[in-house]
C-alpha cells in the first residue's frame, strides 16, 4: 500500500538485555530482550496480562525495580542504561510515552496541555516568570507558536483553545501525540494508540505514523490489540506471552510463526 | 485603508484590554481604594464602620488565594491555613513588640519562617496524599496552635499603638476615622488599608501569572494525572512544596495585614473554625477564580456582620417587644457560611463567580430578543 520504505535502519535506539521484573513471586517480565533500531515503528503484541504495558513503565523507569538492563541511545551517540534515571528525567533523552487510559489535564485547553509537554525545555524559572520578564514572555510565546505548528500538523489546529473535556476520543488520542512530540523526541511509546477509534479514524492514524517518522524523524514503538494495524503498520513485531519473548520479525514472520500462533489461538491438538 | 484601521481600533483596544488581566486586577484595586473612602464623605449613612468590615474580606482574600493555588491547581487540601495566617499576625506580633526589630526585618524574619514552615508541609506532603495529608496537615495546625498559645511569651492580646515603617512612615491605626472633638478625617487607617488593597492586588497579580506559566500547567498536570505528569518531565515533588511554601507565603502575608490593620494580635483565634472559613472562601466563591476568591471573601467575612447580624438585631428586638422572646443572634455567621456553602455546591458547584456569567448570558439573550423584536416590529412597519 502506501507503506513508506523502511529508512536504512542500522543503529539500534533502544536495547532491553534480559530484561526481568517481579511483583512480589510473579514474574510479569522474564528475561526479556530486543531492541529498537533508529527510524523503524515497531510493535510490542501479546495476549492481555502478557507484561506489554510493564515494559513501557519500566523503560519510562515508572518501576525502577526491575533486573537486567535498559539501554538507550543518548545525544552522543553512545548507548548508555537507563537504570537510576529518574522519571522525570527521562523525557531529556528523548523518550516521551503515552499511556493506555487518555491522561490529560481536562480542565486545561488543548495549546496549555501540549505546552505541558514542552514543560522541561523552559529555561526560564519562576521567579522570571512572576515578573513577567520579556525573556519569559518571549520564551512562552516561542513554545505557543511550536505547539500551533504540531496542532496544525495534526490537523486539529482549530481546536487549539478550547477545553479538552468534551472532545471526541479519537481527537484527545491525537492530542496525546501531539503532547508528546512537544518534548522533541526521538523515541515515541504508544500504550494502545487505536484502541477506540474507528476504521476511519484507524486509517487517519496510519498515514500520521508516517508522516511522524518522516517529519519528526521519530522512532515508534507501540502496544496494541488491533493486528490488522499492527501488520500494517510495523516494520518489525514483537511477540511475548506471560512475560516470555517469543518472536521478533517482520510482521509476515510473525504472523507464520507457530510460537505465537499458539500464544493467541491455544495450542493445536 | 485608513477607513478600516479606524474603526477596528476601539474593537482592537478593547480586546487588548480584554486580554491585558493584571491590568483589570489593577483597577479593581484602584476601584476597592475609591470605595473604601466611602466612610470619610458618608457614602453609606451610618456606615462609618463599614471599613472594619471590608478589612477582614481583603486579607483573608490574600490567604484564601494561596489556598486556592494549592487547591483549584494542585489538588491538595490544607487545613493549615489559619495556622499560617496565625504564624504571619504573631510573628510580626512577637519580633515588633518583643524584639523591637523593625517593620521590614520583623517581615522578612516572619516570611523566612513562614517558608520553612511551609517546606516541612511540602515534604510531609511527599509521603502522604489525599484524606491523610489532609488530616496531617490538621494535626500540623494544632500544633502550631498551641505553640502560640504556650510557648510564645505575649499575653493573649498585644496591642501596637503604631507602626514604623521607615523614618517618618508611621500609622496608628488605632486612630479611628475621623477625630471625634473636630470631625477631622484621621488617614492613619485609609493608609492601612491602602497597604492591604496594595498586597492584595500584587497577590493576584503573582497568582495570575504563576497559573499562566508553565508552573501553574505543571499544577494542573499534576493534580490531575501524576504519571502523565512525571512522564513529561514534571518533577511531582518539586512542585508540591512549591504549591505548599506558596501557599503558606501567602497565608502569612495575610496575618501581617492583619497585624497592620488590627492594631493588636491575638494568640488564640487562630484555629480550625478559620481554616474552614478560608476554605469556604475558595469553595462559594470559585475554586480557581481569582475574582471569585474576593467575593468568596466578601460574601463570607463581610456580608454576615455587615448586613446579616444587622437584620438579626432587629429580628430580635421585634421578638422581644412583640412576643416578649428573648432570643440573641449570636454567632450566626457559621451558620450562614455552612448554608451558603451548601447551597452554592448544589447549584453553584463552580463558585458564586459563575454567576456573573450567567448574568451576562442572559442579558445577551435578552438584548438579542429585543433586537429580534424591534427588527420585526421594523419589518411590518414598512
């Protein structure tokens, strides 16, 4: 279809090595490995309770328990882990999520909640921003006029002032990514990015990965339940089943795999 | 060309007025001091005490805008609040009286306490959330509470008889308005309550522009959705002692107006009854409207002694010579916050502010209705 070619993916962005996390005596994750090479969108499927969304928090360090090693390719180009970085700091690496539940600031307008997510690239304080310096004032109005252009990229820039309560969810799933791409990132987490959303909107959603990695040079790594986009979409999938790996490759791969056969559709007798 | 620029610019200036807020905050400051000279030239017969009135509605305002910060934008609850505003009155009480420091190192040294006693809520507020933190603070209050009470060496009223500013700046608001033999107008307390619109009008300015700035969006994100406000960047820890040490700042300033303007400081009056009414403040007049903090204020500290203890009084004496019931109004103002307060969040849950707009919409609609009408009326005539 209108699949843009796979950008010359060498470098890996982000490496999970043997990746193991316990709540209490359950293994949720066990041993997990693969990486995330520069450009590529790749999807993380497994059953539900397979341990998808406990790798996201636990690359975004949201549990900083677990064993083995998370590593990411930071602005010198060297891979350096992620352990012990704090949560809030790891949107400084370029790493920015979205989460399987909307969380938005409701009561905010749409520009004021992607402004949030430019939050750490302020360098104004706020004691300039109480007086109102002109340094401040031109600095918020530089991020207003950066969240204008990502609203007008996604195509709901007419919504830029009105509250996020109330929008249809297909629109507060945008400003999500929206959100996300204020941070500058390089690597983008989607926690279930079409789930609720019509064909229509499901299709929209495809083009705008694209146009994603091209214009913001992004790398995607997603979870979601919807395969037809998941096949569609990825360059490369992930299986894993009770926190097991049990497949990595192109989405044809995966789909022929028995491993994962079996995972979704139980075992052949 | 010229044409259109021309009649766009009033439509233009209006809108940069419209979007200009501290200015509005300037001039509602402007307007309140107008106003407050009202007992000077007998605006309000009888009225020469309506000032004594108004005094508490503007300083408790400065208090219940910190409240509302760490309320209406972080999400946390303090029941802290009087304690504080006890902290600002005592202090200023303790270090003008007792030290004998001046006015300005005496503040500086009630605002340095002040913060540090914030930042310990801060990091209580680190370890604990929702009902807890709330009932942490509480115990926080009490206290405090009783440190004054026990600890400070001031019997339970102290009276300035003036206040030093620098050199020749000295009110005595002890004085009342106008000097009693010659009808002179005495300032002592205009000043002081200048000094008191002064703060107010910077607090709202402060507030306005925290809310506007990242820090207020970082308030936002992180009373509503802490993982979403971690994940983008938002330090959740950094900002709940800077809503806490706001908030406290504020109280604080609160009790130094008071001090400036009671011309005593009392050790005992600074308990949960007070904290509740500031919190009433927020709640009737409009969690995270500025405005709405003010005329919460008025509604709760001025109104009942104002009009509603008046009407009571008079309630009574017709009692007692009618139907010989002796029945004394005591006390009611709690009464009237708690019923006001239910009332306004069954009907009003977005404060009393929300009353303006609805007022403006339904002149709207009339104004449009009657346009409708006179367009008609215009229709058949011809």
């Amino acid at each position: 279809m209108n699949k843009n070619p796979q950008p010359k993916a060498t470098k890996p962005l982000l490496e999970l090595k043997d990746m193991t996390m316990r709540f209490g005596g359950l293994k949720a994750v066990d041993a997990l490995s693969f990486d995330v090479k520069e450009g590529e969108i790749v999807g993380l499927i497994g059953p539900n309770g397979a341990g998808k969304t406990t790798v996201f928090n636990c690359m975004t360090q949201f549990y900083d328990t677990y064993e083995g090693d998370i590593r990411f390719r930071d602005a010198n180009d060297e891979m350096v882990s992620l352990k012990g970085v704090k949560v809030n700091d790891i949107i400084d690496y370029g790493i920015v999520r979205t989460f399987q539940n909307i969380e938005l600031v409701p009561d905010l307008s749409v520009i004021d909640n992607l402004l949030i997510g430019a939050h750490k690239q302020f360098k104004t304080g706020l004691f300039q921003h109480i007086l109102t310096t002109p340094k401040a004032r031109k600095e918020e109005k530089h991020f207003r006029q950066k969240a204008e252009e990502v609203l007008e990229f996604m195509n709901i820039h007419h919504l830029k002032d009105a509250l996020v309560a109330g929008q249809p969810y297909g629109v507060q799933k945008k400003i999500e990514i929206a959100r996300t791409l204020m941070g500058d990132p390089k690597l983008i987490i989607l926690d279930e990015p079409a789930a609720g959303l019509n064909d229509h909107e499901t299709d929209e959603l495809e083009k705008l990965f694209y146009e994603l990695r091209d214009k913001y040079n992004v790398t995607i790594l997603l979870i979601e339940h919807d395969m037809g986009f998941v096949m569609n979409i990825c360059d490369r999938v992930c299986a894993i089943n009770f926190g097991k790996f049990l497949a990595m490759g192109s989405p044809e791969e995966i789909q022929t795999n028995k491993a994962v056969q079996e995972a979704y559709l139980g075992e052949e007798y | 060309m010229t044409k259109t620029n021309k009649t766009n610019l009033p439509k233009e200036l209006y809108e940069k007025f419209k979007a200009n807020k501290p200015l509005h905050f300037l001039l509602f400051g402007i307007g309140l001091a107008i106003m407050l000279l009202a007992p000077y030239y007998d605006f309000i017969p009888g009225g020469r005490n309506t000032n004594g009135f108004v005094a508490p509605a503007i300083y408790f305002t400065v208090a219940a805008l910190g409240l509302n910060l760490l309320l209406g934008y972080g999400g946390l609850i303090s029941l802290a609040t009087s304690a504080f505003i006890g902290v600002g009155a005592l202090g200023m009480g303790y270090f003008m009286l007792f030290q004998e420091f001046s006015f300005f190192l005496s503040l500086g040294l009630t605002i340095l306490i002040s913060l540090g006693l914030g930042l310990l809520v801060g990091l209580f507020s680190l370890k604990v959330s929702g009902i807890y933190l709330t009932i942490g603070t509480l115990f926080f209050a009490t206290i405090l509470e009783n440190i004054f009470r026990s600890v400070l060496p001031m019997s339970t009223t102290e009276s300035f008889r003036e206040i030093t500013f620098f050199g020749n700046f000295v009110i005595d608001t002890s004085k009342s308005y106008t000097q009693l033999r010659t009808g002179e107008p005495q300032y002592d307390r205009y000043i002081a309550l200048l000094i008191m619109v002064a703060v107010l009008v910077l607090s709202m300015i402060v507030i306005y522009n925290i809310i506007k700035s990242r820090t207020g969006r970082a308030f936002m994100a992180m009373s509503r959705s802490a993982n979403a406000a971690a994940a983008m960047g938002v330090n959740i820890a950094k900002y709940r002692i800077i809503a806490f040490m706001t908030a406290s700042l504020f109280a604080t300033l609160a009790g130094v107006l008071y001090a400036i303007y009671g011309t005593s400081v009392e050790k005992n009056i600074w308990t949960l009854e007070l904290s509740l009414f500031i919190l009433a403040v927020v709640i009737v007049g409009g969690m995270r409207s500025i405005f709405g903090t003010f005329i919460g204020a008025l509604v709760i500290f001025t109104v009942p002694n104002l009009y509603i203890n008046e009407y009571l009084r008079t309630f009574s004496s017709f009692l007692e010579n009618r139907f010989g019931i002796n029945w004394q109004p005591v006390g009611f103002a709690p009464v009237f916050a708690g019923l006001l307060i239910i009332v306004v969040v069954l009907y009003y849950p977005r404060g009393l502010i929300k009353l303006f707009y609805d007022a403006r919409i339904l002149l709207l609609k009339l104004y449009g209705l009657i346009r409708n009408r006179l367009a008609k009326g215009g229709a058949t005539d011809e």
